[in-house]
C-alpha cells in the first residue's frame, strides 16, 4: 500500500513476523519477535551487501520496530562508522519501544542511519494497552511521553487519526503519507515539508502536524 500511496520507484520488501495482533497475545508476540530477529539480522545483511550505492530506507511499525531495534543493535558494532550510512532513513511509526530502554541505546545506533524519524500520537490506544501491560511508557506515546533527542526527529501525529485505535496512522492518514512522500522521496528536512509546525526550543525541537479542523 505504501509502495502505491507513497509512488515509490525502487525495489520493496516486506518482512512480515507471526504477530497475534491481539491483546491476549502480547507476551507471545514479544517471544515471536525473539524468534525472529536472526531472520531479520540475515535481511539486512544481504540487503547491506546488495546495496552498490542504492539508498536504503527502513519502515518499522508498531511491535515490528522492537523488532528492527533489536537486530540493529546486534548489527551496530559492524555498521555504525560507515561512510555514508548503511540506510538513508529509517522511519518508527506507532513503535512498540520501552521509551526509556530505546533512550539509553539510541546513541549506539545512530550512526546507522543518516535520518531517525519517529511519529508517535496521544491517541493511540493499542500503546496505552502496551503501556498498561509493560508498566513503561512506549516510543509511539507523544504528549508528556514524547522523546526529544539528539539525532531523532520527533514528530506529534495525535491530530491525524479518527479510528478506534488510532494504531495505523501512517498508512492511513493521507497527511501522514504526504509527510513521508516529502522525507523518502523528496529528502526534505521537516522545515522544509508542508503541514508540519515546529514546536518545543532551540535545545528541545519537535514537530507537529497542522490541525485542518480549524481549531
């Protein structure tokens, strides 16, 4: 879907993993994304070896991102130093993350990538079932809980979801698809891409998505 919405030109590839996606099955999800991760280590490395120069992004969703987090930090010691980096953008939406845990180990991988892009919403009730669960805030979380850091570029969805969830903005919301048209496609800085306004300070910036409803 996103190949079509975002006119993407290049090869794409999808890793699925054997998520429930039920709540009853969360625990088991996390052992399924355990199971998985040497698979997804053996992806990247072929990609990375494949790679002649192509630019290379990745997109994680939701539990799919604790996923990518886990095989990158496995990966980093190898990849972190490269010039230029192995992946052009790597893209986490909704992700599944003990906020705090990815805080401290971001720094180990941020040389993997020359562009972290984080969206995270208030209203994504899956997260707060996450949270409820896990007893941590997670990485999709914005409001009080959204990370600003060195190297992430932070970005406040909460106004682009009407659904009960509010779990899959970045599929489909077509402001969200825009925005990623803009950092894929068009390489553009957030400054530089329509309906985002810049929030927070100098030392603490994020970015946030216009409201189209007026208020």
């Amino acid at each position: 879907q996103l190949t079509l919405d975002l006119k993407f030109q290049g090869a794409v590839i999808l890793f699925s993993w054997p998520s429930k996606a039920t709540v009853g099955s969360y625990l088991r999800d996390e052992e399924e994304v355990t199971l998985s991760e040497q698979h997804l280590i053996d992806l990247l490395n072929t990609l990375e070896q494949m790679q002649r120069g192509a630019r290379v992004h990745l997109v994680a969703h939701s539990m799919g991102a604790q996923l990518l987090f886990n095989a990158l930090q496995k990966l980093s010691p190898d990849w972190r130093n490269r010039k230029p980096p192995v992946f052009q953008n790597i893209v986490l939406a909704a992700p599944d993350i003990n906020r705090q845990l990815f805080e401290q180990i971001f720094p180990a991988i941020r040389g993997l990538a020359e562009h972290y892009t984080l969206y995270a919403s208030s209203n994504d009730n899956a997260l707060k079932v996450a949270k409820g669960l896990r007893g941590y805030p997670r990485l999709g979380e914005a409001g009080a809980d959204l990370l600003v850091t060195d190297g992430l570029i932070s970005i406040d969805a909460s106004v682009t979801d009407t659904s009960v969830l509010g779990h899959s903005y970045y599929r489909q919301n077509a402001s969200i698809i825009s925005d990623l048209y803009s950092l894929v496609a068009l390489n553009l800085p957030p400054n530089k891409r329509f309906g985002l306004e810049e929030r927070g300070s100098e030392t603490k910036r994020w970015w946030a998505f216009r409201r189209t409803d007026g208020k």
